[in-house]
C-alpha cells in the first residue's frame, strides 16, 4: 500500500500532538502550516510545511497559505477516475489522505467583550474550510477530521486495516460540512446583527439557527404526525435536553413538551418543590420541607388531573417520595437524581419514564442558568422570536395599591402563586395558600371563566379557598373578575396591573376588604 498523507492545520491543538506521533509510527507522511507545523518539529517530528510543498511561500500575514492547486487537487483528485489521475501526476501533485483542520476561533472571538469588527474578521477562517469542503466532497478517498474527539477512532482503524473505512470517512464528512454550516451561521449572524455604531442589534437581518437531532420520535403531537427531538449546539446546563433517561419507555412528542415545562417550572422555587403537569399546565404545585412533603401538597390539588401527570423534583426522590408517586399513574417522573431505594420502587413499573436532570450550576437560582436566552415560535412561512419571559420577581417590586397591607404569611402566598402563574396559559387564575396550588384556572378566553374553573376544581378536590392568595397573569380589565375571587374566598390578590380601569379594580379590592399588590410586568403563556 502506498504511503499515505496527512496535512495537519489546527487552531486548537488539543491532542494534536499524540495524534500526529501516532500517525507518524503508521508511516504517514506529515504535512502541516505555521504554528502547528513548528510544534510538530519541535517535538521532533518530520514534518513538511505547505509552503515547502507548494513551492510557494504564505503571504498577506498568513491570509493565504493553503489556497493553491497543490492543496486541493491533492484533497480532490478522485483516485477511481485515471483521467484524475493522470492530471495531477502531469502536474506533480501529489495525494493528501488524511485532512485534519480546525478553524480559527471566531465563535469565542465574538463572544469576548469589547471584540471588535477587526478583531471578527481577522478570525474569519477562509483557508481552512476550503481544504475541508474539498476533502469532505471526496470522502470516499480521503479522511477529514474537524475534531479532536475523532482523532482516537481513526487512528484505532488505521492501526487495524491500514486505512478507515467507508462508513467513517462518510461520517467525518457529515461532520465536516456540519461544522462548516455552523461557522457560517455563527459569521452570518454576527455580521448581520452589527450596527453602524459598533453595537449588535438583539435580533440580526439574518437568523441561522443550529440543532443537532437528539432522537427521532414515534409521532407528533397526534398520531398522523412524524416528529423528532433536537437540541442546541450547546445545551445550557440544567435544561432538558441535558437529562438522562434511566427508565421507561421513549419519550413522545407530548412528553418532552410536558416534561419542559414541569422542568422550568419546578427550577424556580428555591425550597424542596414538586410540579405536578398535564397537557401543558401545572395542575398541582407545591413547596415542603422535603421532595414527599412537596409531591403530597401538589397532589392535593387535583388528584384527578394528576393522572397520567408529569412530575418533577427539585430535590432527589428518595424512598419516602417514591412510594407516594409509585401509588398514581404516571408517565415521566425527573428529578436531579433518585437513590438507590428510589430506583428499585420503579423497578418493576416498566413504563414510568425516570428522568434524571441536573440543576444549573447556581442551583434552582438564579434563573439565567439553564434557560433559554430566546422563545421561538413557528408561524405560516415564519418564525417569531422573543427574548424568553425569564422575569424574577422580587418582593421590593411589589407594589401595594390598596389601604390593607398584605400579612408576611400573604406576600409569601402571593409570590408563590405569581411564581406558579407564569407556567399556566393564559388566561391564568391560580388560588394558592401555604405554599401549595388550590385550584388553577388555565387557557380560557375570558378571565373570569379561568377564576370560576380554578374555583370549581378547589372544591372538587375538597380544598377551601377562603383566605387564599390568587394571582392573576395580566390585569384585571373590570371590577368582575376580582369579585370572583372574592367570592371564592380570595383574601389578597397579585397582578400586573396596568389597565384602564384600575382605579375601579383598586376600589373594588378596598370596598372587599382585600389587600392587592401590582407587578408592573405580566406573564401571558400562549
């Protein structure tokens, strides 16, 4: 067999060095540039610079040096075709086997503060991928590697047959025109958000988004539907995506789409909580001094709707919380971990997804960890993209607007409710009151039908609304929908305030005898 070439041009030279040492004790001749080159000399390697390869020296600061026929037509001959052949033999050029490039690093260039336009474009990779297009368009002949954690896998096949296999020289350059889309987008995009002034626009003239597919899924959201699971480039660590099934059957479409929202819901409280969804909204959620405290407060609220639920932790389930959810049904149960114990009550429940998901690194706070920067939503030939509604209420925001003061006891009931009516659809109305749900009225087109549903589940699950928190997801637009809730037995009420009308919601509250406080910002969920 003939003896094989590898060019090596990396920027980021992680474990480049062990790789071009193996590569040399293979007899593959060991081509290189610039810095990468004088670290392979140095280690005392036989390495050939392109420039010597070429015969033709780099040039413009090192804006071209791989730019040259020798180059691609060494990348791109096909050594199936004689007429291919036969040219770059009349040319004396010769094959290139093995490509191994990384780019220049643009993406943590741009993402430094104060990083210029200059400083952007000088870290616009034009070289490297050239040769790694050329060489991932001819991967039947030749082997491209856009990552170091190839390097291992390659190696172990040319130390076993001489060569890689077809299979791996196609998943490399999947891999290698993945990374060029990447690094297009990640240039597109920042050139397209940059402003006259230097500043970046939130949102570019041109959006190029990147997911890599987690999973392919059984259905949609309905059974007629095809469907699959994709995650971001770089996960944020706490989300999702970042979980590890331990048990169960696959995820569905709904599944995941519940389980998300369970997540993000049950990261934001600080105490030990438990977040009971179904069909997109909580129907039970709650605090406690442990995870079987939370889980049994949560129940209470809608033993009914909590049938075939999505559950979540924010604290390990241990044994104690485990026989209690072992006694519902239930689809996906998450936590940041279970125990041993915790495990082996699942164990024969073949069918309860165990999801385990670390929380952030800061924990359950604060919430810019392990939540998305951006919503977006797919419309007819479009998208709409937002930031995402990751507002953290403070007590000191709070606005008090009526002539009682809310108790200690009532802004904590308050702040709870608020908390847990930014996870239900609007309209939402949700009663609370000792750190618990009570009754919660989801995705009505009037409010004061919400109130009258989230009333009538509290009584149906024999819960007493009197004395309650509500918390109300925007404002109310007449004194009706406030008279509801006091009806109900509501004794202080949280919303954004903000209408026409709030001078008479205000009076209503004080000829009630209720204490009211204003947000200043609302949470609509559609």
């Amino acid at each position: 067999m003939a003896q094989l070439t590898a060019l090596i041009s990396v920027s980021d030279k992680t474990g480049i060095l062990e790789f071009a040492r193996e590569l040399h004790a293979l007899n593959v001749r060991l081509l290189s540039t610039g810095g990468t080159a004088k670290l392979l000399a140095d280690a005392g390697l036989p390495v050939t610079e392109v420039a010597e390869h070429t015969g033709f020296p780099e040039m413009l600061d090192g804006r071209v040096k791989t730019l040259h026929p020798t180059i691609h037509g060494g990348l791109l001959a096909r050594r199936d075709l004689p007429e291919h052949m036969a040219a770059i033999a009349q040319h004396g050029i010769a094959t290139i086997d093995i490509l191994a490039v990384n780019l220049y690093p643009f993406e943590a260039t741009v993402a430094k503060p104060g990083c210029t336009l200059e400083d952007a474009i000088e870290n616009i990779d034009i070289g490297g991928p050239a040769m790694v297009r050329s060489a991932a368009k001819n991967w039947k002949d030749v082997t491209v590697l856009t990552d170091a954690g190839q390097y291992a896998g390659v190696l172990a096949e040319l130390k076993a047959q001489g060569r890689t296999s077809e299979k791996t020289r196609f998943a490399c350059s999947v891999a290698a025109f993945n990374r060029i889309a990447q690094y297009d987008a990640a240039i597109s995009n920042y050139l397209s958000a940059r402003q006259d002034d230097g500043a970046l626009a939130e949102y570019p003239a041109q959006m190029n988004s990147t997911f890599v597919k987690v999973q392919d899924l059984r259905y949609g959201e309905n059974s007629h539907q095809t469907a699959a699971l994709y995650r971001d480039l770089f996960p944020a660590p706490g989300s999702l995506v970042t979980g590890k099934q331990l048990q169960g059957k696959e995820l569905s479409y709904n599944n995941i789409a519940d389980a998300d929202a369970a997540w993000e819901c049950v990261k934001s409280f600080e105490a030990p909580a438990c977040v009971i969804i179904k069909h997109a909204n909580p129907c039970g959620v709650a605090v406690g001094v442990d995870a079987a405290e939370a889980y049994s407060k949560a129940f209470k609220t809608d033993p009914t709707s909590a049938f075939g639920g999505i559950i979540a932790f924010n604290r390990p389930v241990d044994a104690a919380a485990a026989q209690l959810v072992a006694k519902q049904f239930v689809e996906v149960l998450m936590a940041p971990a279970f125990t041993d114990e915790a495990r082996a009550i699942f164990a024969p429940k073949a069918n309860v997804r165990l999801m385990e998901i670390a929380l952030p690194p800061g924990g359950t706070r604060p919430w810019d960890q392990g939540r998305n920067a951006q919503d977006v939503k797919r419309v007819g030939s479009g998208i709409l993209v937002q930031t995402a509604d990751n507002h953290f209420l403070k007590a000191s925001d709070l606005k008090v607007v009526t002539k009682l003061q809310p108790t200690a006891q009532q802004l904590q009931d308050l702040m709870f409710a608020w908390t847990v009516g930014q996870y239900v659809k609007s309209n939402a109305i949700v009663f609370c009151a000792g750190g618990m749900t009570l009754g919660v009225g989801a995705g009505q087109m009037s409010r004061i039908d919400s109130a009258r549903i989230a009333s009538i589940k509290a009584e149906n699950a024999g819960l007493t609304l009197v004395n309650s928190a509500v918390a109300s997801d925007a404002f109310f637009p007449f004194r009706d929908g406030l008279d509801v809730v006091v009806d109900a037995g509501a004794s202080c009420v949280i919303q954004p305030g903000g209408s026409m009308r709030d001078d008479e919601v205000i009076a209503a509250a004080d000829e009630r005898g209720i204490a009211m406080v204003f947000t200043g910002v609302r949470h609509f969920r559609h």
